[in-house]
C-alpha cells in the first residue's frame, strides 16, 4: 500500500477513474487520498463512496505529497500561484497538451514531474497508460506513479516526445475502434442479425484477434493475414476492396493528423 499522501485535483472521468482504480484495488487508503474539485459534488460523491476526505485546493495541495492534476487544460494556469508556494510537491499531470518544462518553467526548475497520457478505456480498468517523467524524478516517485496508474490498465514509461505519439497510437484510437466495430456489426444488423448480436460477435473477434497478435508478435501483419486467406476466398475478396478504397492509408492519415496536432497543441510556458 502507498504511504504517500495523494492529493487529486479534479474528480471528472479520469480523476474519477483514477479514484475507483486505486480505491478499488486498495492501493491507498482512504486518509491518505485528498480530494477537490470545482463542483464540490463530485468530489463529495468520492466520499460518499470510499470516505475520502475533501476540501480546498489549496488545503490538498498543501497537506500532499504527491499532486494529481486532472482539471482542463486551460485551467491550469489559475493553479500555478497555488502550486508556486509549495514547490516541494511531486507533480503529476494528465493534462493534454502540457508539458514537463511549462510546470518546470513556472514552478522550481528542479521540482519533479510526470507527464500521462491515459485514454477513455482507463475509466473501466482496461486502458493503456503513457508516462513519461522528468529526469529528477526518484526512483521512489516512479514507482509510486506506475502503481497507481497500474490500478487502471497497462503502464509504459516513454521519452516525454513519445506522450504526443501515445496521443495517436492509444489515446485517440478507441474512436476509430469504435467506429470500425460499428461499421461492421451494421453490415450484419443490415443482413438481418440482431444489434447485440453483431456487436458482441465483432467486439469478440476484435478482442480475439488482439491476444492472437499478442501472442504472435514476431510474426508480421502480412504473414498472419495470410493465415486468414486463401485463393479465391472471401477473405481476399475483402482485402480487395479495403486496397481500392484506401482504407488503411486513410487510418495512417488519421494517426498522424493526431500525432502532428498534438505537438502543435504544447505549451512550455
């Protein structure tokens, strides 16, 4: 169990994802979890649930360890004073867009920092989690950090450059996934199979299909389509269609769209 006290700024979806993670799980204990957040109703319900104590944020900034911003980016900046007179603090920051030097630049250069990026699947437990820390930050501090967002999915340690890649591979992508499983179960509901049936059975096969790459990771793409195919088979017929309308281009596109708007959403300062 983490000894550390932790103060989470922000009870939303991911404030609130991280809350039910780590309480569920009993990684804190309910003390040593500080709470706040703008509309005090939600954090209060946090409370309700699991007795975790709320108050101002400065009182959690203050009384904590280890900080968890989880508000909108544009919010930050009205944290900073607050932030700038306890510049012992860890900081964590699961805001888009900012930065490990914006928090180094206005707070104490040599404060620590760990810059997320979750995505939505995190808010059930099953997401994928890119951390990337400032080169100051203790070997303890890490490791209290990849515990707690081990509480919500898969945790990976990136260069910080990387967190704008995450942003493309893991944190935008369930959209696209959502949609590809929507469009495919339309194509059977279209046939005449029943919507749960066709979503369940396509969400089934994606995540099937998801653990036979994971298993078979030193077997290329190509090579395990071709396990799939066969001459003059429906599957290639498939294929066919997907080359002439460009389909997975148009995937890539939109990947590096996202990764590309991402760096140009940054803020140093």
């Amino acid at each position: 169990m983490i000894s550390k006290i932790i103060g989470i700024i922000g009870t939303g979806n991911m404030g609130g994802a991280i809350i039910d993670g780590v309480m569920s799980k009993g990684i804190i204990s309910p003390e040593n979890l500080l709470l706040t957040n703008r509309d005090i109703d939600k954090a209060n319900r946090f409370y309700d649930k699991y007795k975790t104590p709320v108050m101002g944020a400065e009182e959690v900034i203050e009384r904590s360890d280890i900080i968890l911003i989880a508000v909108k980016p544009k919010d930050i900046d009205s944290l900073i004073p607050i932030l700038a007179k306890y510049n012992n603090k860890v900081i964590i920051s699961v805001l888009a867009g900012i930065t490990i030097d914006y928090f180094r630049n206005n707070l104490d250069a040599g404060i620590e920092v760990a810059r997320v990026m979750p995505n939505i699947p995190s808010t059930i437990s099953k997401g994928v989690v890119s951390i990337s820390y400032s080169e100051n930050t203790s070997d303890e501090s890490r490791e209290v950090i990849d515990t707690i967002f081990r509480s919500i999915g898969e945790v990976y340690n990136v260069e910080e450059r990387m967190i704008n890649i995450s942003t493309g591979l893991s944190g935008s992508s369930p959209a696209y996934m959502f949609l590809i499983i929507d469009a495919i179960a339309k194509v059977g509901i279209d046939y005449g199979m029943d919507r749960s049936t066709a979503l369940n059975m396509v969400m089934d096969t994606m995540i099937g299909s998801a653990m036979f790459m994971r298993d078979n990771l030193e077997i290329e793409a190509d090579t395990l389509v071709s396990k799939v195919t066969s001459p003059g088979g429906t599957t290639i017929e498939g294929l066919r269609v997907l080359d002439e309308k460009n389909v997975l281009a148009g995937i890539s596109s939109a990947i590096k769209t996202v990764i590309e708007k991402s760096f140009s959403m940054e803020r140093k300062d």
